[in-house]
C-alpha cells in the first residue's frame, strides 16, 4: 500500500481549497492509498531565522533550531511514497503559511538531507478571487520542489470558474496518481 501526504493550506476549512483537497483525498482513498492528511494554517510553524550569517544548523545537520511542528511534518514528507502540495492562491503565489514551511525544509533538504529527492508529487493550486496567478502559484511551488529533486507529475488549476468540473476530475487525478505510483510513471524525468 503506498503512503501519499496531502499538503494543504488555506485559513478556510470549507473553501475553495479544502473542496479540492477533500475532492483529490476521496479519489487517493477509493484507490486505497494510505493516507495523511496536514493541514498547514493549523500547525504552529515560525519564519526562518536565518541564523548566524545566513546558514544555521540547517545545511550543517539538516534540521531547523526552532521548536515547533516542522520537524514532525518533515518527517512526514520523508516517509510518503507520494506527497499532494495545495495551497490557495494569494497575490499570484503560495499562502504565506507555505513560504514559510517551504524556505524551512528547502534549507534543510537541499543542502543537507537530501531524504525528499525524486518524490513524485501532484501540484493543486485554488484561486478564488479573479483567478489570475494560477499558474504563478503553480511555478513558484515547483521551483521549491525542483531546488529538492523533486518530481512533478500534475499541476492543476482550481477556479471559481472551472469548479463544477474540476472537483470531479480531482478525483479521478487522485485515483490515477496512486496507480502510477503502484505501477510505474509512464514517462521518462
Ligand atoms: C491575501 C490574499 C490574496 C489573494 N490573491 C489572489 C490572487 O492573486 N488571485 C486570485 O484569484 N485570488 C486571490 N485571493 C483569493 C483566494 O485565492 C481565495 O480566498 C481562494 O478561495 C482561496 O481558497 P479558500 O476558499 O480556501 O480561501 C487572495 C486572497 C487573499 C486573502
């Protein structure tokens, strides 16, 4: 049974975002994956410090001086076969609440741990104002994943606009990732 983590951020329990992850997490259950769900906004997670000069601890021993849940939900990220990233879109970007979970784990992994190399991942990004910065979101999301040797297999838009047929397919893109994930990626990264 493959372990997918569903990365998620939005303050809003019953928005736009959490219709979509809740959408992607029924198709990853009715494939039976095992599944673990993190719900960013609600996890106590501090900005980088930057410490000393600009390099902490972080890129001697991959781990973070400060005290709260990143190290738990790093270790989360270390043990999934595959990991969904979703976040809201705010000002064509990830929600802060991602930044900063991002710049913490992109110092430890890429210049240290090296543990998130080569895992699969399905991006979700949901706009739900104009819908522009969609596809910003989606980039910055990846050029975080990519600085770790990460691989992106999707990358979907969720809008007002496109709701009522995009939840449906959310489904079906959570049934077929566990698919690839048990029989192989059909193409060459
Ligand atoms: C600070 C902030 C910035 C936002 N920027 C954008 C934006 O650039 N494009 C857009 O379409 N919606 C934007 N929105 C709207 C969010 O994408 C909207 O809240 C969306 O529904 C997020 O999902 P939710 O329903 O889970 O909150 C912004 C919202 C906030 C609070």
């Amino acid at each position: 049974m493959k372990k997918v983590v569903v990365i998620w951020s939005s303050p809003n329990q019953d928005g736009l975002t959490a219709s979509a992850k809740n959408q992607i997490i029924h198709g990853l259950s009715e494939a039976g994956a095992e599944m673990k769900e993190i719900p960013l906004n609600r996890k106590k997670l501090e900005h980088c410090r930057a410490c000393g000069n600009g390099w902490g601890t972080c890129n001697k021993t991959g781990s973070c001086v400060i005290r709260d849940d990143f190290a738990e939900i790093y270790q989360e990220l270390k043990e999934a076969d595959g990991i969904v990233w979703i976040s809201a879109v705010y000002w064509s970007d990830m929600t802060e609440c991602f930044k900063a979970f991002f710049d913490r784990l992109r110092r430890c992994d890429a210049t240290c741990n090296h543990s998130l190399t080569e895992k699969r991942c399905v991006l979700v990004a949901c706009a739900g104002g104009t819908g522009r910065g969609t596809l910003e979101c989606l980039t910055q999301l990846e050029r975080g994943l990519t600085h770790m040797g990460m691989r992106v297999y999707d990358r979907i838009s969720v809008v007002r606009y496109n709701r009522d047929y995009i939840l449906p397919v959310l489904d079906e893109a959570g049934k077929t990732y566990v698919d690839r994930l048990e029989n192989g990626f059909d193409m060459y990264y």
